[in-house]
C-alpha cells in the first residue's frame, strides 16, 4: 500500500467526469488499498479517484468516522437510485483543507454499486452516510462543495483558498510517509 498525493482545488482533474470501471483486477486493487491509506492519513471520512488523480468511479468511506470507530467501505460504478428529504450541514473536503462550508443533502439515500470484488449491491442510508456518499459521488462527477454555494459564498471561499496559496498553507497540506 501507498499513500498518494491528494489533488488541492483547482487541479483540472477535480474537474473530470470519471470513467466507469471496467477491471477488478490487482491494479485496481492497489487502488483501492492505497485510497484507504490515501484517506486514513490524511484522517479523512471519505475519498474519490479524482482526488488522488485517478478519473474511476470508485470512491472509499469511513462511516465511522464520527463515532471514532472505523468502518471503511468502497463503492465502485456507485449510482444514486432514491433520495428522500433535505439537510443543511457543514462540509469539508481533503481537496479543500481547511475549508468547511454548508451544503444542502438528501436525509436519506438509496446507492447501487460494485463491491471491490466486482460484486453488485444496494444499500440506504441517512444522515452522515447521505452526506458522504453523496460528497464523493459529486466528485466523480467533476461536482466540488464550493459548487452548490451561492455566488457570493463561492467567491468568498475562493478568496480564502487564494489567500492560503499566497501565504503557503495551500502547497501540500498532506505530506506522503
């Protein structure tokens, strides 16, 4: 396993519309194993290709992450099959450090996905898993949490982010082991 580089905002390929995957393969393994450790050492609750330069659609989750218990899960070709409700809460993002914002998600939703054994399934949700999930499906989707920001707010947390780069914070918040 390896921990790779997290993309910061504005890297082009937080941008890109990730592709399905087509091989469960041991490369595609690796993957999967180095996003784990990839989101653990940065002591992040969730990860997607994108972030760490790979354009799959594969994305990892600590749903544990807020009862301080690990309970990490990968969802492959995931796809949003039902949401109920709307919640207002507070985000980060790896990509984003230092940067929260609030941003309005479903209560509740259905996902289906590939297992990392290629195996298909379905599973629901509320509250935190909602929120997650549907953070990591964005950025597959080339959707970042400063997108569903009004003007305004969006152009005040590029302001932030602009200022972070200037005085330094911004260049690698994530150092690799």
């Amino acid at each position: 396993m390896a921990i790779r580089k997290i993309e910061l905002y504005p890297s082009e390929v937080l941008r890109e519309r990730a592709k399905e995957v087509e091989k469960f393969d041991d490369e595609f393994n690796k993957l999967v194993d180095d996003m784990i450790e990839t989101m653990k050492s940065a002591n992040g609750a969730g990860l997607a290709g994108n972030q760490v330069g790979v354009p799959l659609r594969i994305l990892v989750v600590d749903l544990g992450a807020l009862q301080e218990k690990e309970d990490i899960r990968v969802y492959v070709n995931p796809e949003l099959v039902s949401k109920e409700g709307e919640r207002l809460e507070s985000e980060g993002c790896l990509s984003f450090p230092q940067i929260f914002v609030e941003v309005k998600r479903p209560k509740k939703i259905k996902i289906r996905a590939f297992n990392r054994e290629g195996k298909l399934f379905e599973e629901e949700g509320e509250d935190f898993f909602s929120k997650a999930l549907c953070h990591e499906m964005d950025h597959l989707d080339g959707v970042l949490m400063i997108d569903h920001l009004s003007p305004i707010k969006k152009e005040l947390a590029k302001r932030k982010i602009k200022k972070m780069i200037k005085e330094g914070l911004w260049k690698d918040p994530y150092p690799q082991k």
